[in-house]
C-alpha cells in the first residue's frame, strides 16, 4: 500500500524569505500524481501545485516549485518569496495513475507559520 | 456559490445520535468522496463512489454508512455517533476519463463534534 509522510508537524518562516517543506512517499508503482495542498484558516482544501511523475520536469506555479525526486521518493514543496496568506496547514498527497478510483492518499500536514 | 456543497457545516450531537453528512456537487464528476480530518493524521478515506451503482470502502469505514443518491449527491451517515468520530469530514468530487488531471475538488468541510 502506498503510504505518504510529512515529518514536519510545524514550520516557521519569515515574511518574504524562501521555505521547503518535506514530503517522502513509498509506492511500487512508476505513474502517479502528486500534489500539495493548502488548509488556511477557512479550512477550504485549495490545491497548489500537481505534479505527473512520468515529467522530469519540477512544476512551478508562480512563488511554488517543488523539486520531485522520484528515485528518493520525495517531492518537496518550496515557497519563495513568503507572504502572510501564505499561513496554513500544507498536506502532500498521492494518487495513482491506475484505475483505483483515483482516490488520494494524504501526508500527515504541515503547519507553515509566516512571520511578519 | 461553491461547485461542492457540504451540510451542515457545524454540528453538535450526543453519543448514540443519527447523523447525516449531505454532499451536492454542481461540476458534473461522477467520481465523489468522504475524507475524515483529524490532527496529525492528516485526511483519511472513508467511502468513496464511481456512480450512483458503485460505492467502495476506504481505509476507516467502520462506523459509517454512505448512500449515493444521484449522480450530483452523496451523503455520510453516523448511525450511532460515538465521540471519536469527533472530526472535520470533507467531501470531494473528481473527474474520470478524458481530461482527469488528477485533483480531488473539496467541499468547505463539516466539523462534527460529539459529545
């Protein structure tokens, strides 16, 4: 089964600096999705960033990029340029490419603080 | 107004209670989905539905019961609530087929807490 860790509960950076944030994935499987997730406040699920596993290319979506590692099974999510909305709980997820009823597989969280 | 409607969107029950979680989604997914929330376990599967004829358990679906009953709806119910089922419970809707690009589209989330 796949499973997906985020070993980080809490993170804190300061307004306008540079954050990553971990995310390791255990899977037998060469296609799949991943993604990272944002929960402010409002605790509406808004998704940041997706990235295609059989694209060696790192997906950007203006101030977000991850580097996806796919032979260490990592895929970490950095933040530049971090604003004060910025501040939320961060989950990675994964999800098969096969027909498993595309349902995502959740990391644990990550809380990001920004300071001002 | 949100393609993905959950009701209620706070709710406070008693040990014992019946409670049903309602999910109505506007985006034409045939795909939907109930997740539980809890701190430090990030979102976990409960059931989730290809269509109205195809309901599948998730990871934790003891204790619940789902009824999918149109394409646009898909409910949660506790038949007898018990206090660690306290959680914020998400619904989520996802495309099949030609243009699926993976993501789950969330509901504003339920927070049930029983007492």
């Amino acid at each position: 089964a796949q499973t997906v860790t985020q070993s980080q509960p809490e993170m804190s950076v300061q307004e306008a600096e540079t954050v990553t944030l971990s995310c390791t994935y255990d899977t037998s499987e060469s296609d799949y999705y991943l993604f990272w997730y944002k929960q402010p406040p409002s605790r509406q699920m808004i998704l940041v960033i997706r990235q295609e596993a059989y694209k060696q290319q790192n997906a950007t979506e203006n101030r977000f990029s991850v580097n996806f590692q796919k032979a260490a099974k990592s895929f970490s999510l950095k933040i530049s340029d971090s604003q004060l909305g910025d501040a939320a709980m961060y989950f990675c997820a994964y999800r098969s490419a096969n027909n498993q009823g595309g349902k995502l597989i959740f990391g644990q969280g990550t809380e990001l603080s920004v300071k001002p | 107004d949100a393609d993905v409607t959950q009701t209620p969107r706070n709710r406070i029950t008693k040990t014992g209670k019946r409670i049903m979680l309602e999910c109505s989604q506007t985006k034409g997914h045939d795909r939907m989905y109930w997740y539980r929330q809890d701190p430090g376990l990030g979102l976990r599967l409960i059931y989730y539905s290809f269509d109205v004829k195809d309901i599948n358990k998730g990871e934790i679906s003891d204790g619940y019961s789902v009824s999918r009953q149109a394409q646009a709806k898909f409910s949660l119910s506790l038949e007898s609530a018990i206090p660690n089922q306290t959680a914020l419970y998400f619904c989520a809707t996802s495309k099949q087929g030609a243009g699926n690009t993976g993501e789950l589209f969330f509901g504003e989330g339920s927070r049930l807490t029983v007492l």
